[in-house]
C-alpha cells in the first residue's frame, strides 16, 4: 500500500473516529441536564413527603392523645361522603 492510500484511510478514520466522539459528547451533555432535571424534581417530591408525613405523624399523635377540642371528640361521620352529610 502506498503513502497516499495510507494517508487518505488514516483520515478517513480520524473522521468517522471524531464524529463518534462528538455524539457521544452530545448524549453526555443531554443526559447531565436531564439528570439534574430529574434530581430537582426529586427534591420538590422529597421535601412534600416530608411536611405531609408530619402532618400525618401530628394527626395520629392527636387521635392517640384523645383528640378532643372543646372537651368533646370529633367523630366523622362513617360510611357517609362529606358532602352528603351536608345535605
């Protein structure tokens, strides 16, 4: 094989062997962006279980100590809908 042939499929490796890389490059790009996409929105869900789980955890403290306001105890209404105990 001669020096040009050599030297064009050398460039033509070099080529190909630069566009892979700058795909790969774009795919890693992407997938940091999402990845903190997904890490921000993990947060937000995060810091919403944990204000509802104290709500839920003061809730059955308040159901165990009595629960009472009033020196009288809430009872719901059992079987029925809000909104037909209101009718």
């Amino acid at each position: 094989m001669d020096a040009g042939i050599a030297a064009v499929l050398g460039a033509i490796i070099a080529a190909v062997g630069g566009i892979i890389v700058a795909i790969i490059d774009k795919f890693r790009k992407e997938n940091r962006r999402d990845h903190g996409a997904v890490m921000d929105a993990l947060d937000r869900v995060s810091n919403t279980v944990d204000r509802v789980e104290g709500k839920v955890d003061s809730h059955i403290n308040w159901h165990l100590t009595g629960g009472t306001t009033s020196g009288r105890t809430i009872r719901r209404n059992q079987g029925r809908s809000i909104k037909a105990a209101k009718k």
